[in-house]
C-alpha cells in the first residue's frame, strides 16, 4: 500500500521526536526537517536525513502528504499554522488552551481555501486528555471531572520561558498538589481552582546583562500560562542546566467521577506516565498524521481536533481487521 511521506517543519524535542516515531511506523517515510535555522546547523537523529531551509517547503508540496507542525505554540505556530495549512495537510500541537477558538478559526480558512486538512491541538492535553474529558462528560452526565498532570517538564510552559527576553535556556516542572489529588480520589468531589491543584517551578539561565527581576516578573505574570498559579523561578548556571535538567519525563491523569442513579458512584480514568514527554506527543502527532492523509483522500478539509477524528482513521490497520481483531 502507499506509504505516507512526511515532512517535519521545526526541529526541537518535538521534531526529534516525530523523527524517532516515523520510524516506528512502516507505512510512514520521512521527506524531511525544514528548518528556520542553517541546515547544516542541525544534527537530526538518522545519518541520512534530509535538512532543509523552512523556505524550500514551496517546492516540496508534491513531495508531502502531511507536513506535521513541530514549532513552539507560543510565538511559532500562531503564525505557521495558518500559513502552513495553505500549502499542506497539517498536524499540530497547538497548547495554548484559551487561544485555540480563534487559532482554529485562523487556520480553517486557508485550509478550507486550499482543499487542506489541518488537525490542530493533537497531542496529550490538548488531545487525548481532551478525548477522555470529552468521554467522561458524555458517558457520566451527571459528574465531576478532574485533570492533574506531573510532577513533569511541560514542553509548551518551557517553551513559552525560553521565548522571555533575557532567557537564555529554561524548563518549567508542573506539580500537582498532593492534597488535591487526595480529595479528588476520596471521592469528594471537591470545587478545586486552578491554582489548587497545581503549581509551577521554572529553571531558568540568565543572558548576558539581562535582570533576573525583570525576567522572574514576565515570566509569572504571562497571561494564559502562568498568570493563574503559584510560580517559583530559579536562576540557575548553563552548566547546572545541564546536568540537572535534560530528561523531559511527565504524564498525570484525567478522572470522571459521576452517577448512573443515585446508589450508583461510577469512575473513568485515563492516565499518561511519560519517560519523554517529547517522544509521546510525537507519537501521536504521526498516528493522527494518519488519520489527515486519509480524511483529505476522503474530501474533509479545513481545521479539526481530536474530536473531530474517528479512532479507527489512526490504525495502520482496515476496517476489516479492526473489526477481527480489536472489537
Ligand atoms: N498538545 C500537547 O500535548 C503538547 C504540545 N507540545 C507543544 O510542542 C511545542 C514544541 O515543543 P518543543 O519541541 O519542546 O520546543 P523547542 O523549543 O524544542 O522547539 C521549538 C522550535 O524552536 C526551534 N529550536 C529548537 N531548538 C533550537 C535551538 N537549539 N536553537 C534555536 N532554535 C531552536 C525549532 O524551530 P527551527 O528548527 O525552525 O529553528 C523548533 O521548532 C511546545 O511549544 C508545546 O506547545 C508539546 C508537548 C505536548
Ligand atoms: N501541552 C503540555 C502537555 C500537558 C502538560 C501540561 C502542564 O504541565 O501544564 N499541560 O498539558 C506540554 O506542552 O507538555
């Protein structure tokens, strides 16, 4: 059968992650890494990779199915999103959750324009979390439903402090709070604000001459990432960097405790427990990177989201053995 030909625009943890997930799938080949830096800059994973400048991309439409969007959410996807999603099938991983109505909107009309399809926000939160949050309330009407991620690095919270000026190098660890999560599994049902359940603790290199108040200041007070949490940052040595903080392990749980009649407690949980956060997230861009071949061969065009995509659409398997083997 055909084989799927990617391409990979943006080559961070998330890119070198797709890299490695390509891999992993048989009927996936790599086109290539197009990046906004020198080529010859980067080292990617495979020996026979092809790196190219983010401005060849033009002429590799014919050669692409899917180009899956590996940029930051903070600065880079607002603007290659949209761009993107007129010249190719896209997947993203858009995170910043209270901008994505209108990064949707943005990116649907030029899909739409162009006969694109562009599933935007896959991942795990936004995506398979969202699925299961999803799952809980249609499943268990009358209910709560609870999301706690880590103790982990977010990719999206660390991106956005290495974006702040005079940042030089930087990682965010999400922890959740302990107590919360032991009257979420009590079975109380607690009301639990934002800043209950979790807070963040940023590492943090200093550039040259930058003022750490005036970094530590426009870190904990950005709008959609840490305005509503209690955020430490520390100041930390490129070497202790470094040493302390390369692994990128996360995960955590989304729970819905409802009631089919009144006797009746019923719970749903679904849980992520991530030695690289990175590699997952990439793993599920290339399953849905799948899912937009197949929904563009079919005519569905313009933006969608997890929810928007039929489960069966990520298997390398038919129909048919789905229904033999997986039912
Ligand atoms: N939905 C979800 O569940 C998840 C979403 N995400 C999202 O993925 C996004 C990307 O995360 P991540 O890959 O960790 O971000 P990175 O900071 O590693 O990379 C972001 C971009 O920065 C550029 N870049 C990478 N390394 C360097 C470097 N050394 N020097 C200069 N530029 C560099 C690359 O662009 P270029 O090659 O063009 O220079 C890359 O595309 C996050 O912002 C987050 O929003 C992540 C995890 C989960
Ligand atoms: N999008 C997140 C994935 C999860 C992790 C997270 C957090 O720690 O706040 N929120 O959602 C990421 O970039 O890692």
């Amino acid at each position: 059968s055909k084989q799927i030909r990617i391409g990979i625009a943006g080559y961070g943890n998330l890119g070198r992650g797709v890299e490695a997930a390509i891999a992993k799938n048989p009927d996936m080949t790599l086109v290539g890494i197009f990046t906004r830096r020198a080529p010859a800059d980067l080292v990617p994973l495979g020996p026979r990779t092809s790196v190219y400048a983010m401005g060849a991309l033009a002429e590799h439409q014919q050669a692409i199915d899917v180009l899956i969007l590996c940029g930051g959410s903070k600065d880079d996807l607002p603007a290659q999103g949209p761009q993107l999603a007129a010249m190719f099938n896209t997947v993203d991983s858009f995170d910043t959750h209270a901008r994505i109505p209108e990064y949707f909107a943005a990116v649907d009309e030029p899909a739409r324009a162009n006969g694109k399809t562009a599933l935007i926000s896959i991942g795990w939160d936004p995506g398979m979390f969202s699925i299961n949050r999803l799952y809980g309330e249609a499943l268990l009407p009358d209910g709560v439903t609870y999301t706690f991620w880590g103790k982990g690095l977010s990719q999206g919270h660390s991106d956005a402090v290495r974006r702040v000026p005079g940042v030089k190098a930087g990682v965010q660890y999400t922890l959740p709070s302990p107590e919360a999560i032991e009257r979420v599994r009590s079975g109380a049902r607690p009301e639990l604000s934002t800043r209950e359940k979790h807070t963040r603790e940023c590492f943090v290199v200093l550039a040259e001459g930058a003022d750490a108040a005036t970094v530590e200041q426009a870190i904990v007070g950005m709008p959609n990432y840490f305005t509503d949490y209690d955020t430490t940052v520390n100041f930390i040595s490129e070497d202790e960097l470094r040493r302390d903080h390369q692994r990128m392990p996360h995960g955590g749980f989304v729970i819905r405790s409802g009631n089919t009649s009144e006797p009746h407690a019923q719970v749903i949980e679904y849980s992520l427990q991530l030695e690289s956060n990175p590699e997952f997230t990439a793993s599920v861009l290339v399953a849905y990177a799948r899912a937009a071949y197949r929904l563009n061969q079919q005519g569905q065009i313009g933006a969608k989201t997890a929810f928007d995509v039929a489960p069966g659409l990520l298997s390398p398997k038919s129909p048919e053995q789905l229904r033999a083997e997986l039912l």
